[in-house]
C-alpha cells in the first residue's frame, strides 16, 4: 500500500506518519518547502515532495502512483488553498485510489446536520473574522468538500470535533450527522485518533463516499452511548 499525506507536515499530518508507519504503509508527502524539516526524524522512512500543496505539479508527482491519498484541507489564505489542493488530488490521482480528506464538523455532505446556535454562531465569527484578516478563508473548505462529494470518486470526508492532544484512546466513534446522535455530544477528539481514524478509512469500504463526524470513543458522550446500549 502506497500512501500520500497531503499536508504531511502539519500536526495532524505527522500523526498519520505514525499510524501509516505502524500499518507497514509506504509514505510519501507534500508540505511547503519551509516545512520540511519538521519531518526529519522520518528521514529515510517517508519521500517527500516539497511545495505548496495546491501546486498542481507537486500534488501530480506526488500522487500519481499512490494507491491511497490522505488530504488534509487547510484553508489558509484567499488563494482557494482547500480547493485547489482537493482538485488536482482528484484530477491526478488514479480513478480507483482511496481518497480521505479531513475537515470539520461545519462541513455538511446532506444539509441534515442539526447545528446548535452556538456552533454557528462561533462559526460564523471565525469566518468573518479570518475574511476580515484574509488569513484563512472557512468557505473555501466547503468549495472543496463539494467537489469531492460530487467526484463520484471512491472518496471519504472524515468530520473532526473539536480537537486536543494526549494519547491515543483508539479509534473514534462517528456519526452520519451532526447534532442527531447523541454519542457525538462531548465534541472531542484526541487528535491523534482523528488521524487514526483517517488512515483506518483507507481499509474500510463501509466508508467509500461517506462523511462520517468522529468523537473520542472514551469521550463521555460515546461512553454513556455504549452503556446504554449494552455494549
Ligand atoms: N484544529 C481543530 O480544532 C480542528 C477541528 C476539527 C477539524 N479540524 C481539521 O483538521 C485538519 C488539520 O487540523 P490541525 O489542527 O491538526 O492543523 P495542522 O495539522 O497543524 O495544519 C494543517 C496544515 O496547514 C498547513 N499550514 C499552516 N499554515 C499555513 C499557511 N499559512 N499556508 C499554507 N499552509 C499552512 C500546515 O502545513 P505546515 O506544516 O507547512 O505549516 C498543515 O499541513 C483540517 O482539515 C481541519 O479542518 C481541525
């Protein structure tokens, strides 16, 4: 199994190192030339291609050859930084290569996620916000998310909760919507788990064109879930 992290470098990214490592996965990865370093305790384990990564000549090296692409879709910018990264990931990736991307809870496959008022209302803030500073543009990851549900490729949006770092708890709990099944109620995920759980997609084809919202499975939501259920 040959696998791209697109977004190698960044914390999520590097978590996914780990865990393709672990599986006996072949990595390569794009990340930004400033960045590169990060990697260096991987050197001779991973191949990486430097650049920014929605450089579509660095992303058509990088993936062409992969039988799995792990994307993270950060929207750093105004330069359609999400979007053009998830294009020419599905411009240039082979027809039947497993395709994970990462994004947040904002995002909606099917407009039957039920968002609490203060879920929108902070989302709404940090968008214009981040428009107002041109740091970061919060829409463009939906402009990416719609391409790759409209891709009819063989693709997986994995839907992050809030994020914090610690150990590994194992492989999160997920949900198809977001404010229906209580098991998601905590809201957090370790962040390692959230790249165990992109990189456990590769392998599962109950996910194929799927956008599955995790929580930590020892969250307290997900546990009282599995207490109520018998589990
Ligand atoms: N943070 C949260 O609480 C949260 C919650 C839910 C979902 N998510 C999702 O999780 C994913 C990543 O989250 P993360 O918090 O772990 O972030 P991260 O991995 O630290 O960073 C993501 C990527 O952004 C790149 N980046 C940073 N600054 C940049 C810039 N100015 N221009 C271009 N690229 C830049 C990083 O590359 P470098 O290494 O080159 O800086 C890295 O590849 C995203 O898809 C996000 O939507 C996050």
């Amino acid at each position: 199994m040959r696998v791209c992290i697109v977004g190698i470098s960044g914390k999520l990214g590097q978590y996914m190192v780990q865990h393709c490592l672990a599986r006996g996965y072949e990595v390569v990865g794009v990340c930004r030339e400033q960045s590169v370093d990060k990697l260096s305790a991987y050197e001779g384990q991973i191949t990486l291609y430097p650049g920014p990564t929605n450089d579509r000549s660095v992303i058509e090296r990088a993936v062409s050859e992969c039988d799995a692409v792990l994307t993270v879709l950060a929207p750093w910018g105004v330069q359609q930084y999400s979007s053009g990264t998830a294009r020419a990931v599905l411009d240039f990736s082979r027809p039947d290569t497993r395709l994970i991307f990462s994004c947040g809870w904002h995002i909606s496959y099917d407009g039957q996620d039920v968002y609490s008022r203060t879920f929108k209302t902070i989302i709404a803030c940090a968008g214009a916000m981040a428009r107002c500073f041109r740091v970061v543009e919060l829409k463009d990851q939906d402009v990416a998310c719609n391409a790759v549900f409209e891709s009819g490729r063989r693709w997986t949006v994995v839907r992050g909760s809030d994020l914090e770092e610690g150990e590994s708890q194992g492989l999160p709990v997920w949900a198809k919507h977001v404010g229906v099944n209580p098991i998601l109620k905590s809201n957090m995920t370790r962040r390692t788990d959230f790249a165990l759980f992109m990189v456990a997609s590769i392998e599962d084809e109950t996910l194929v064109q799927q956008c599955p919202a995790i929580c930590g499975c020892m969250s307290e939501s997900a546990l009282e879930y599995a207490d109520q259920a018998g589990l």
